[in-house]
C-alpha cells in the first residue's frame, strides 16, 4: 500500500509502522520512542526482540538526545560520514527504550542520507527506529515493490525509488576508557574500514591486542547484521569461487534434473554456456555497481522459483569485504 509523505508522517506519530526509504536498503519504521510501535517491527519482521534497531536521526545535534557520550573520535566520523550510510554504536542514555536497544547498554544511530527519508524525519518530528523491511535472515529490500512482495500489501511503504548505496550501512562501535577513544568495526558496509582509519587517526581496537583482551576489557556490542544466517533469499543458495567452478556444479545439478539459475560478477559472454541453459544475471565488476545492484538481482533470481541459486563470490580484497559479507550469511548452511 503506497502512500503519501504525509501520510507517513501522521501514521509514524500516531505510533504505527511504515516502510520507508533510505540510501542503503528499505527500513520498517516507527517512532523510537514509542515502545508498542516499536514492538509491531519486532511482530511484523519476527525479528528475535534481543536484536537492537538502528535510530535514524536528522542530524547530529540530536546524538546528545540518544548517547551518554559522544566522543571526539565518533564526533569526527559522523562529520566525515553524516548523512550517510555509517552506523555509530554509542553507549545509551538512561532513558532510551531498552526495546529500541535490544536489552544492549548501547544505541546505533545514523543521519539517512535519503531526501525522502530526511523530509519525513522532519515532517515527523520523530527520530525512528528502521531495520530493514523484510522477515528476519531474509533478502532486504532496495525498492517499494520488494516490501510488498516480501511482507504483502497491508504494509504501508512511502516510496522513494530504488536505494543508491544498495546494502546496510557500516556499523563501528565507539567506546572510550583511561587509555582514550577505541573503535570497532561490527558490520561492514562501503564505507570502507580504510576509510574509517583515515578519519579516525587509528586502526581499530581489535586489531592492536589480543582478541581475549579486547573481550576482556571491551565487550563487542549486538547489533544488525550479525546473524550467520542473513540476508538470504527464499531459494537455497551455493557460492563459489570462480566461473569455471560455479559452471562445473551447474551441469552436474541439470543432469540431476535440479533447476538451477545463476548471478555472475564481471562479464560471462566469454563462458561457453548458453542461456538457454542457465538463467543468468551479470553484474559489472564494480564493488559499488555490485552493491546497488545485488539484493535487486536476488530478488530477481528468487521470482524464478528455481531450486537452486548459484553465485560468483567476487575477489577476496578488502574493497569488496561489504559484498562478499552479505553473500557468504546469504549462502550460510
């Protein structure tokens, strides 16, 4: 059911839940203060309630709303990533719902960088909690028509077009002790850890000591994402290493009479495989392209009601770390 700006806004403050868009995926919003709105996303996604929600705020000025600290280090990245598709873990203010925080002692916020998204935030007058619109471990969706078909029409969706960024946000943690300011990387996204580095002055925290220590003294916070089982689509699916690999297993699938269709990553016309014989997509071998373009070319592999999706998984580099996350928790057995 699409419906107006307006609409949306009035629906949100009158504690009801609506499907909005944002630069990274589709979100199942609803006011972050509110408690019995905020239960429905839980209801709606089924979505285990010890799993904490992202708050989409307007700006930065409304961090000191949500987090106990703000320290320099996040202050710096959220003014090198704001609006857009960085997620900062913060420890929580007392008063903040401890269903928005998923029982954590912390809150993830981010600035949307969606015009849509930020005309809503401020039509509203709310900050809203908004994971992603589709049952929980499934495909996200990057398009209102993706909403409707993975949670049906009753669900209001404010429709803003297709998503640019493509995939989830990053997620860093920002914690600070005696020593200063340490960050962690929880979900990556294409904001690179690099990038992250640069802005930040320092690697993360896990990678200077040892991983008991890091346990020991800071505690990695749940957030989205996480799951071994994420991202998936309704049709089993298989990674693979190369072309040559992925082709190989296909034919052995079509002699078993298993229907098959398959997502390649770079070109394949030199393949000697027809497609006739293997439904097939290609994406260009653009870690960004791929990302705007990979749960659009899931969704569309999983409408073939095949028996059995096959992927390219792409280069193991760190730019294409966000892609191959989201594949390998598509493809988790």
């Amino acid at each position: 059911m699409r419906i107006s700006l307006d609409e949306a806004a009035a629906r949100l403050k009158n504690g009801e839940v609506v499907a909005i868009p944002t630069e990274t995926v589709y979100g199942l919003a609803a006011d972050a203060t509110n408690d019995a709105a905020l239960q429905q996303i839980f209801t709606i996604k089924q979505r285990p309630a010890d799993h904490p929600l992202i708050v989409h705020i307007g700006d930065i000025s409304q961090v000191i709303d949500w987090a106990a600290e703000f320290p320099e280090l996040a202050v710096n990245l959220a003014k090198a990533f704001w609006p857009g598709a960085l997620t900062l873990v913060l420890p929580a203010k007392d008063h903040v719902s401890r269903v928005v925080r998923g029982g954590e002692s912390t809150i993830a916020l981010r600035v949307p960088d969606h015009p849509v998204t930020q005309a809503l935030l401020k039509a509203s007058g709310l900050s809203v909690a908004a994971p992603s619109a589709n049952l929980f471990t499934q495909l996200s969706p990057t398009s209102a028509d993706h909403v409707e078909a993975g949670l049906g029409n009753a669900i209001p969706v404010l429709d803003g077009g297709a998503c640019r960024v493509g995939i989830e946000s990053t997620i860093v943690s920002v914690s600070e002790d005696e020593a200063g300011a340490h960050w962690q990387l929880l979900r990556p996204g294409m904001i690179s850890e690099v990038e992250i580095t640069r802005v930040a002055g320092q690697p993360q925290y896990a990678s200077e000591i040892h991983v008991e220590d890091t346990l020991a003294s800071i505690p990695v916070p749940k957030v989205p994402g996480q799951h071994a089982l994420h991202y998936s689509p309704r049709t089993p699916l298989r990674l693979f290493k190369d072309k040559a690999a992925l082709l190989s297993e296909c034919k052995v699938l079509m002699q078993e009479k298993i229907t098959c269709a398959a997502l390649f990553v770079g070109a394949a016309e030199a393949l000697q495989y027809t497609s006739s014989e293997l439904p097939r997509m290609e994406l260009p071998d653009l870690p960004a392209q791929v990302a705007e373009q990979l749960y659009g070319a899931l969704h569309a592999l999983d409408d073939l009601k095949v028996d059995c999706l096959l992927v390219e998984m792409p280069p193991n580099t760190p730019e294409w770390t966000a892609v191959r996350d989201r594949l390998s928790r598509a493809g988790h057995h």
